[in-house]
C-alpha cells in the first residue's frame, strides 16, 4: 500500500531538512520515495498568496502532486505548512509528522492561522529537536518500520 506522509509545521520548523532525512533514510532500507516541497510549488505555479483560501488552494495542489506521483511511487512525502484541519483534511495524509520544533515563525498571519494537530487525532509524530541528525534519527527508524510493517502486515 502507497503512503503519502504530510510533514508540517511552522516555516522555519525543519520540515524540508526532516522530508530529505526521511526520504535518504528510507531509501537506505531500498524504498523509493518521492519528495514534494511547497516552496518549490509555489514557485512552479508563481503562486505567493498566503490567504486562507491560497492555503487550501496550496493544499489541493500538493494532494493532487501527490497523488500522480503515488501512481509510480510507494512513498510521497508533502513539505508544507499545512496550517490549518481542513487543509489537511484535503492533503489526506496517511502519516503526519508535526515538525513542533518552534512555536511561531517570522510570518505572524502564519502564526495566527497554525492550528497544530493533537497527538491522537490527527499527528502520528511530534518532532520537537532538529538540531542534530542523531535527534532525528529514532523518529526517522520508527516511520519506516511503521510504514513497512504497514505494508507487509496489513
């Protein structure tokens, strides 16, 4: 079965340092993984409107990435601030990680709008520390392992 794996979190957070770390690790255990980062989207597109409604636009457009990659793929990793549910009701992530390693970013219309998902509802995993890749490391072991169990087991 294919994973689309959300990375969130505040700009500034780690989430395309993470997403690399991620998809480096994974394909070490020899999994092919697809890497989609907002701000590089955003500039595919000449999109630089951070409104709510942008947001959700920005949403729809990583799911659909998403989508047609996870057609050749097993993996698609989804780099972007996802600030809000609903955006990530539309992104439709089978793994979460909250890249929870700041509390506000440079972008106070961001801080306003980040909602972070609960533990239980709606984040697999909580990053707290990317200052150092050991810090990393467990959390990276403890995706793959799920995501491949996932697919051998069930």
């Amino acid at each position: 079965m294919n994973k689309r794996i959300l990375v969130m979190g505040h700009s500034g957070a780690g989430k395309t340092y993470f997403s690399k770390l991620l998809k480096d690790e994974m394909a070490k255990k020899e999994q092919v993984v697809h890497h989609f980062n907002a701000d590089s989207i955003r500039a595919l597109f000449s999109d630089y409107d951070f409104s709510e409604q942008a947001r959700i636009r920005q949403a729809v457009r990583m799911r659909t990435l998403c989508d047609l990659a996870l057609e050749i793929y097993p993996y698609v990793i989804g780099d972007f601030i996802c600030p809000t549910p609903i955006g990530r009701t539309i992104f439709n992530p089978d793994i979460v990680v909250f890249m929870n390693t700041i509390k506000h970013s440079a972008y106070e219309d961001t801080n306003r709008m980040l909602i972070p998902p609960t533990i239980k509802e709606e984040s697999d995993f909580q990053v707290y520390t990317v200052n150092e890749k050991e810090d990393i490391d467990p959390i990276i072991e403890k995706m793959v392992s799920t995501s491949l169990s996932d697919i051998l087991y069930g």
